[in-house]
C-alpha cells in the first residue's frame, strides 16, 4: 500500500509530518511493506487560498491513502471524490504515522474535521492542528 505524507523537507522516514497538505512543499509516498519512500514536489503548491488541486498538487502519482496534519474542505473533497482516504497524522515523524496507520490508529477525516479560513482556531483535535 502506499501512503501520502505532505512534509517540508525530505529526511525519509524521520521527515517530519507537515501541518498543512496544500501548502508543504513536497510530499513523501512510503510503500508499506517495503518502507521505500519517494519524493514528489507539491505541482499545486502557490494556489490561492481555498483552491487546492490536491490531484495536481500529487503530479499523478498513484497513491492508496493521504495522511496529513491539515487539509481544507476543497483538497478534502476532491480526495475523497477520486477514492482515496485520508487519515489524521500525529504530530511527529512518517516513521511513528506509519506505525500509528498499521495499528488503525490515524481517524479517517471528514468533511466535518477540515481547516477552515486564516482565522480558524486550532488545536482541538480536529483536521487542521496548526
């Protein structure tokens, strides 16, 4: 299986789990049963605020699953629209997600746990914890 994790800077395992999936700029794909991990630079990356292309954003790279720090109702959207399924990342590491995503413990998100505008609290355990 391969899973989506959005990151700033490409460490492998040890990257750390971006806080926003439309705004980091690359994102890692990590195959599961092999831990082989590659790189793919954010194509949607300078889109206006509210208008991820997360499809774009992935440059057409198959993947199974998205775990993420954040995402917008949009980027959700059209995630769940192209079959993909999107998990709550940990703040931490793709290692200590991707053993979170193999003991069933990532929540799957919903349209009801997305960022929402620049002025949205965060921090009460919800899609976006900025």
């Amino acid at each position: 299986m391969k899973v989506c994790f959005p990151v700033a800077q490409n460490h492998g395992l040890e990257s750390r789990v971006f806080n926003h999936f439309g705004s980091a700029p690359m994102f890692l794909i990590v195959e599961t049963d092999s831990r082989t991990v590659a790189e793919v630079v954010n194509r949607d990356l300078h889109h206006p605020h509210g208008a991820c292309r997360p499809l774009t954003a992935l440059g057409g790279h198959a993947v199974d699953a998205i775990a993420v720090g954040g995402i917008g109702a949009g980027a959700l959207a059209g995630l769940m629209q192209a079959g993909l399924k999107v998990y709550q990342a940990k703040t931490g590491t793709v290692a200590a997600n991707l053993e979170g995503f193999a003991r069933q413990e990532l929540p799957e998100l919903t349209l009801q746990q997305v960022c929402g505008g620049h002025g949205h609290g965060h921090g009460h355990g919800h899609g976006c914890p900025h």
